[in-house]
C-alpha cells in the first residue's frame, strides 16, 4: 500500500506504525529499467540517486505524442530517442538519462534499494535513511562516518563515543542510574561534582594537563558542553592534512583517555593524585599509537601488494571451452573524469586489437555516470563489435570492479547490472571468452584511445 500511496483506513495502531515506516523507506526505492512499460516518467523515480524530472509537470509529459511511460523514450532498436530526451528533460538529466543502460532482452522494471551498491536492501542502509528522515544533522553524521576510519585504537573510539553521548561512568552519571554508593565530588580536585565536562575538562588538574599536553587554554571552552568542545576540535584536527594531523589528534585524545585512566587509578586503586602520573600515562599511549600505526604501515603495505598481486593474477571470467582455435586478445578501457566546477562528467570507451591492426580499434565518447559504469560499457562494446569475427576473446581489462560483477551469480552493482547481463548474453554467443584483470600498463594503447576520444 505504501508505494502505491495509499491510506489505510480503520486500521490498527500497529499496522499504522508499519505503514509509516513503508512510505519513509519508500523514498529509498527506485524502479530500475526494464521495457520501461511501468514507470511513468513525471512521478516515478527510476535513477538510483536523482529525480529525473521533465520540464514541463503538469500530468504530463507530451500528450500530443503520448509520451507518457519511460518505453515511449525507447526505441525498437533498444535505443534511446535522443532528439525527444532532449526536448522534454533539462541537458544534465538527459545526460544521466543517455547513461541507462536499456537491457537488449525483454524484461520487466523491478524495484531496487537506491541506498546501497547492489541494489538490494540491507537492515543497516534502512536504519540510517529513517534517521536521516528524523532529522539528524549531517555534520554529526560526517563527523562519526569519519571518525570512525580514524587510525587510532578501537578502545579510544569507543571511549569518545562514549563521552559524546554522555554514557561514560562518571559520578554524575552513576547517580542518575540510581548506583548506590557514589561519591559525587571530583577525585582529582575535591572541589567540585564529578561531570563528564568537569573532569575532562574544567577541573583544575585536567585544566593544568591541557596546557601542559597540548597548550590548549581549557577554560576558554567552558561556554561549551564537553561533547561540542570534543567534536570541534576533532572536526579542526581532520582539516589538516599530513602525518601531523594525526599525530594532533592522537595527542589530544590520549590527554582525555590519560585523564580518565589517572582518575580510575584514584579510585580503584586508591593512587595518589599525581599530575605528572597524567602526563605519563599520556606520552605512553602516544609512543605505543605511534608504533603500532608505524609497524602496521609496513606490514600492510608488504601484505597489500602480495596479496593484490595474486588476487590479480587469478582474477577472470571465463565461459566456454579454452581450447578454441584463433582467439583473439582484446584491450579495453574506458576514461571518465568529473569536472569539479560543473560537477558533470566525459566519458569515452575504447578497445583495440592485440595484433595492433589498426582496423581492428575503436573509441568514442558515451554517457555514464561512474568509472565502473564507463569500463563495464567499453567490455560490451568491444565484445560485440567483435562478434562473428572471432570464435573466442581473451579481454583484459584494469579495472576489478566489472569482473568481480561478471563472475557474481547475483547483482553487486546496481549501475552496471544491466550491462553485465547483455554482457554475458553475447558471451554466449562465443565458443570462448575470458576477461582477465591485468594492470593499466597491460592495456596502454586503448587507455591512450579512450583518453583521446574523451579529450574530443
């Protein structure tokens, strides 16, 4: 009923919950392209990412050429109508139109989830779509998203997240659950009641470590809750760039993790109160970062290299029977850049013949949206060029990306899975073919095309 829009009546206090679920995760459907018979194209969202809107609304689209139905932009030869495109769409949607791929085969338009790269709905995409229709500010959702590939230890982020969501064990905290037993004042000052903010923060011990630690004048921040004042400065350490930007923010978070480690050591192990204890326990964690992150540099370093070197050495499709005669080895590539001004995008594809025949190469430009997209579209292209002249294609290609969709039984890029299934329905016309992932040097003479024919 959802995506139909319509309203249940007399119904459940229940069913009414679940169907307000289904129209906000309804925004994350789009209907992906088949015959194009069942998506109307002035209401029906049928890209991934975007509203593809006519430019003119009014129930519309042409009614004196009843252009009504995505099909009536599509041709008999499975081609789109470009000079009607052009008419009806504004030029940056008629280009992300163009990139569609129109399956050759007859099949129906499906529902897919826009918010993930296959395609398919995960419990994990929905709940951030709902969240995000609730409003959550998207600096916060930037900041964890980054926050969260931070190269520091797995213990200090869940401490941050922690302290930023004010569910850390101080006094305070520990009183509001009712915890019997708590003593409210500050083990570190004696001064004042045990807050988050206090303690890391406004106490006059942690104030003296700050300064001492980082510089950082502490009491200028004291406008501000302790969770604003974190964020801000992890938000100003990510803006810088280098080896010592991160080296800042290791610092600044080992300050608040040596403050509150010093402060359980009073507690439970009932230590003295011992600034210089703090600083200590500040410069251990900081040398033990920097080593583990300098250690792991080079062990996956040497790892990621051996180990790409053989995942792509073993990494191709193959279909039919190997030992066909005069099988011909095809270079493909396909070049797409974006212009960051106009944040649109060239693309060109090319492929070009082992034996460097001059007659047997082609490129030209296209639409697509992605470079996945562009190389998927370059592997079609040449594939059928070169049908009827050859029993079998060996096809290198440098981009992982398009094998890895060719040899999945199920779809794994929602933009390209609609050329990799007429991909593979003329494979079929061959006695063989074999795509084989090899490195950008293995395919420099269909790079150079492709880049050329991009460049106009």
């Amino acid at each position: 009923m959802a995506i139909d829009d319509e309203v249940p009546r007399n119904s459940s206090y229940a069913f009414r919950s679940l169907f307000k679920a289904g129209c906000a995760l309804k925004k994350g459907l789009y209907k992906k392209l088949g015959n194009g018979k069942q998506i109307r194209i002035d209401r029906d969202k049928w890209h991934p990412s975007k509203f593809l809107i006519p430019k003119m609304l009014e129930n519309h689209v042409d009614r004196t050429n009843n252009i009504i139905m995505v099909n009536d932009l599509i041709n008999t030869n499975k081609e789109w109508k470009a000079n009607i495109i052009w008419k009806i769409f504004p030029p940056e949607e008629a280009k992300e139109i163009f990139a569609v791929h129109i399956p050759h085969e007859e099949c129906e338009d499906d529902l897919e989830w826009s918010h993930t790269k296959s395609g398919r709905y995960s419990v994990k995409s929905g709940y951030w779509l709902l969240h995000q229709e609730a409003h959550i500010q998207d600096d916060k959702a930037t900041f964890w998203k980054s926050f969260w590939k931070s190269d520091i230890f797995p213990k200090w982020k869940h401490f941050i997240w922690k302290i930023l969501n004010n569910t850390i064990p101080s006094a305070d905290n520990l009183i509001k659950r009712q915890i019997r037993g708590i003593n409210p004042a500050c083990c570190l000052c004696k001064k004042e009641m045990e807050t988050t903010t206090h303690l890391l923060r406004d106490c006059s011990i942690a104030q003296r470590i700050w300064s001492s630690s980082m510089g950082i004048v502490a009491s200028q921040g004291s406008h501000l809750p302790i969770q604003s004042w974190i964020r801000n400065f992890l938000n100003l350490l990510k803006k810088k760039k280098g080896e010592q930007a991160l080296e800042m923010e290791i610092r600044f978070i080992s300050t608040l993790w040596g403050i509150w480690v010093h402060r359980n050591e009073v507690i439970f192990k009932e230590s003295s109160v011992n600034p210089r204890r703090i600083i200590e326990i500040i410069n251990d964690h900081i040398l033990r970062a920097s080593k583990g992150k300098n250690s792991l540099k080079v062990r996956t370093r040497d790892q990621t290299s051996t180990t790409q070197e053989e995942q792509d050495a073993m990494l191709n499709w193959t279909i039919g029977d190997k030992n066909t005669p005069n099988v011909q080895t095809i270079l493909v590539d396909g070049a797409w850049k974006k212009n960051s001004k106009s944040n649109m995008w060239q693309a060109a594809v090319a492929w070009k013949n082992a034996n460097k025949d001059p007659k047997e190469e082609y490129a030209a430009r296209i639409y697509a949206s992605s470079s996945e997209q562009t190389e998927a579209y370059a592997i079609l292209r040449a594939i059928s060029d070169m049908e009827w002249r050859s029993a079998g294609l060996i096809i290198k290609t440098d981009n992982r990306e398009v094998i890895l969709a060719l040899k999945s039984m199920n779809e794994t890029n929602k933009s390209i899975s609609n050329i990799i299934k007429d991909i593979k329905r003329i494979a079929n016309s061959y006695l063989f073919v074999m795509c084989i992932k090899v490195s950008r040097e293995d395919i420099a003479p269909a790079h150079n095309l492709a880049v050329k024919a991009r460049k106009g």
